[in-house]
C-alpha cells in the first residue's frame, strides 16, 4: 500500500466508531460486527492495487510488463478516488 498514513487513520476511526457503538449500544456483539465490517471495507478500498486493476479486464490474469509499470508510474496514485467522488 503506497499511502501508510490513510491506513492509519482509517483504524483509529475504525476505533473509534467501535467505541461509540460499544458506548451507544452496550453490546459486545455489535462491536465485534463493527469491527469485521471497518476491516473487511478499509481492506476493500485501500489495500489493493489499484492502478493494477485499471488495466483492461482481458489482461487482469497476465503479469505486469515493464511497459505496464512505466505507465502506470506515470499516473496519479488517486485516479480511483477521483472517479469516486465525482
């Protein structure tokens, strides 16, 4: 992952949404769902690689030629966003 710090700051949010809805709630359960829920979504959206998957899909399945590197090192790392929050 190239941004370490989004990481980051989406676990303390993470942390603290568990603890209001461990305060709210007063259910273990429920924090443990949240829990699941914040990791299984944070590992949704920052964890892969996305610039690998903004290739065509047909060459999703074949390695990364030094051509694909080059251009993808060109582009911005936040082209996924950008198309996100538009």
């Amino acid at each position: 992952m190239a941004n370490d710090a989004a990481l980051r700051t989406s676990l303390v949010w993470l942390a603290v949404v568990m603890v209001v809805v461990g305060i709210w709630t007063l259910s273990f359960k429920k924090v443990l769902v949240t829990y699941v829920l914040g990791v299984l979504g944070i590992a949704g959206v920052l964890l892969p690689d996305w610039d690998y998957f903004d290739r065509d899909y047909s060459r999703w399945f074949s390695f990364v030629s030094e051509q694909d590197r080059l251009a993808l090192a060109q582009r911005s790392g936040f082209r996924w966003w950008l198309f996100i929050s538009e």
